[in-house]
C-alpha cells in the first residue's frame, strides 16, 4: 500500500468525523430534512478532506501550487464526482432499511466507503497533480 494512500485515509478519517458530526447535528439536533442534513455535512467533510489533503497527504506537491482557489474548486468537483457511487449507497440503504437508527448510520458509513476509491484517485491524478 502506498504512502498516500495511508495518508489519504487518515485525512479521510477526520472527515469522516467532520462528515458524521455535521451530519448528526443538522439530522438529529437541528432536525433538517435527511438529503439537506446530508449534502451539508458531505460539503464540509469535502472541504475538511481538502486542507487535509493538500497540508498532509499532497504537501510536496502543493509547493508549487499557488492557485489554491482552483485546487479548492477541482478537489470539490472531484468529492461531487465521487459523492455518486456515495450517496447512490446511502440512498439504496435507507430505501431499502429505512432511515431510524441505525440503519441511517450504516448507510452514512457505507456511501461514505463507497467514495473513497474514486475520490483517491482523482485526487492523486488530477487535484494535486502539478506537473
């Protein structure tokens, strides 16, 4: 397994946390609708995986990046891209299950596992590729 990619997983992990606790507090204690609480905490996660990525996974790489604003933009359109096979998941789950605890849960955990793939290699080729 390669180095980045143990990295990005690590970065994925804190956002997987921002992603549940966001998700957790708009869904459950702001009482959101279940696809608003959910685009909302994928935002922020995606946003939370960028920094991540660029300040840990991709730091050698974002030396030469001065654009960040576009890195920020690509690495967004990436997360939209890999939020497909994510939120495909989560939906056929809670279709399938329903949304009461936990199966609202496994599905949250289950999309979000389902994008991860994706996400890695968009942005390792293209996100934070430079060259």
């Amino acid at each position: 397994m390669s180095k980045s990619l143990v990295k990005f997983a690590l970065v994925g992990s804190v956002g997987f946390l921002a992603d549940s606790c966001v998700f957790i507090l708009f869904f459950n204690v702001l009482d959101f609708g279940l696809v608003l609480a959910r685009v909302i905490a994928f935002i922020c996660a995606a946003t939370t995986t960028w920094l991540g990525n660029r300040i840990f996974t991709f730091c050698s790489v974002n030396e030469t990046s001065k654009d960040i604003w576009n890195e920020w933009k690509k690495a967004m359109l990436s997360a939209f891209i890999s939020a497909v096979p994510n939120f495909s998941t989560f939906i056929l789950i809670v279709s399938l299950f329903g949304s009461r605890t936990p199966f609202v849960y496994i599905a949250l955990c289950l999309g979000i596992l389902s994008g991860m793939s994706c996400n890695y290699w968009l942005n390792s080729r293209w996100v934070f590729r430079y060259s």
